[in-house]
C-alpha cells in the first residue's frame, strides 16, 4: 500500500473503532481484513452469518472472537437484513460486506438504510503516476444514472473527497471526447454538471467536462490538445457515465496501473463498505479506515 492510503489509516486509528457489522463473514478474506482492521484498532466488529464457518475462519486468520458478538444467520439475504437492522436501531454504525453479492447487501441497505441523499458508491485509488489520490464514481451502485443521480454522485463523491483532505475537490466528467456533441449524451450530462457546479447547484467543487480519460488527468494530453480547464490534467474526481464504463475503468486501474483502491458508499444512515469478493485483505482495511473518517467527520463536513 501506498504512503496515501496509509496516512489515511493512521488518521483514523486516533478515532475510536467503529461498530461494525461484518456482513456474511465466514470466508477467510474476509476474516483477515477484520484481523487487520482489529490489529489498527480501526473496528469493533459484529459478526453475522453461519456460526461455524465463522468460528472456523476466524481460527484461521487468528482472530478470537472473545469478547465480539456474533449473530447467526443461514444465508445471504438473512445476514444483510440483519446488519442493517442493527444500523437501523443503532447497535453498529457502519457495515462490511463479507462474502455476499453486492446487490443482496444492497438490496437491504436500500430497504432500511436510506437518507434524503441518493446512494453511491466511491472508489479511492491509490496510483504510482498518479501525485495524488484519485476519486471514481460510481462503479457499484447506480446503473445508468440520468442528469439529476448524476448531480447527486457527484455531490457524494465531492463531500467524501472533503471529508478526506481534499479542500475544492476538480471534478472531471468523462465522456468519449471533450467537445460537447449531441449525438453522445454523456457530453451533454457533462457540460450540464459543468454549469450546474458554476451556480452552485454543485457545491464546493469545480465541475468541468466533457473531458476524455487522457484530457482529465494528463498534463501533457491536455497541453498537446490545449485545453483550457481548471481541471484538466489535475483531476480528483472521475465520473464515469455509467456503471460499466466506471467498473471497467476501476479495475483496470487496478491491474494494469498498480492501483490500490478502496470504496465506501455514501448517502446511507450508515457507511458501508463493499470490498469485491477478490480484493485483498489490505484493500478492505483502507476501505474500513475511510468509513471510520466519513462516521466521524461527516456532520461536520456538511455543516461548512
């Protein structure tokens, strides 16, 4: 991991652990995450699914489980239902995604777990070019987001960047090409969000697009095509237009770029942590560190 990440790590061990519900937490990448996470004192974990398999993995990974509640569930669906009944009545104050789909945590997480915000997911990513760290929405949640979800990931993703370090977060909407055309909607969307941030109906950022990839965080992209653009070349946020495009990006990132990611889901009563079934253990450690930072951070935040 990279010095990035780590400082964020660091930041949020000087809070207390935060209650969280470790959804579905019988498998063994799951349980060395929570090992990492209890050794940084980042966690005071709560776990659901079948005992036995839990018992077991958490032999495995060395993690006692003296002392931490474990609440039995027999499969998917009950364990995401019953971590998100303990946000709901306050007994945990984020939750994990174990060894679980996405959409069976989510499914409840939307049932009980929603707030006057819409939910999104943010990547924060670690790259070896890159001088800083590099925020990407929304690869998780949001299919394909029309003008208005747009504005609302974007607003999510500029709030978490805030929370996290970042003062006037530069917002990069993606699209193909940088000139806005018609026949290419994303373009649109992108130019849209632009004026929308102008006045102020996205707020505490700066907003410009249509950028392609290159345009958005490339100096010498954005010098051959000159481009003239706050963001360009310097970019915190991307938003992609649509889940795929952005899931593809992620993980290309990922595997062809060196990135370390970590992910959170903003606009829930609670953070929720959804690592992939793949990711490894370090990943899920600087994804639980970030949800500590949004707990305890994110009312002050949004007072400014």
């Amino acid at each position: 991991m990279g010095k990035k990440l780590e400082a964020l790590i660091e930041r949020a061990s000087q809070h207390p652990p935060l209650t969280m519900a470790v959804v579905d937490a019988g498998e063994r990448h799951v349980m060395e995450g929570v090992a990492q996470a209890l050794e940084h004192r980042l966690i005071e974990p709560v776990f659901i699914g079948v005992q036995r398999r839990i018992e077991k993995t958490a032999a495995e990974a060395g993690v006692s489980l003296q002392g931490h509640r474990v609440v039995a569930a027999i499969s998917e669906e009950e364990a995401a239902r019953r971590g998100t009944e303990l946000a709901v009545t306050g007994e945990v104050t984020g939750l994990i995604k174990g060894w679980l789909h996405t959409d069976t945590l989510m499914h409840a997480a939307l049932a009980l777990l929603r707030t006057e915000r819409r939910l999104s997911h943010v990547f924060i990513i670690e790259l070896p070019s890159y001088h800083k760290l590099l925020f990407v929405t929304d690869a998780a949640i949001n299919v394909q987001p029309d003008l208005a979800q747009k504005c609302s990931i974007v607003q999510n993703a500029v709030d978490l960047a805030r929370i996290l370090g970042v003062e006037r977060p530069k917002v990069a909407a993606l699209s193909a090409v940088e000139l806005v055309n018609p026949d290419i909607g994303s373009t649109v969307d992108a130019a849209c969000l632009s004026k929308m941030a102008q006045r102020r109906q996205i707020r505490h950022a700066v907003v410009d697009g249509p950028l392609a990839f290159d345009n958005a965080i490339s100096p010498e992209a954005v010098k051959t095509k000159q481009i003239e653009s706050e963001v360009a070349g310097d970019a915190d946020i991307l938003l992609a237009p649509e889940l795929d495009a952005d899931n593809i990006l992620v993980k290309g990132l990922e595997y062809f770029a060196g990135g370390v990611m970590a992910g959170v889901v903003v606009g829930a009563k609670v953070p929720i942590v959804l690592p992939s079934r793949s990711d490894p253990p370090i990943a899920r450690l600087a994804s639980v560190a970030i949800a500590s930072i949004m707990h305890h951070r994110w009312a002050e935040v949004l007072d400014e």
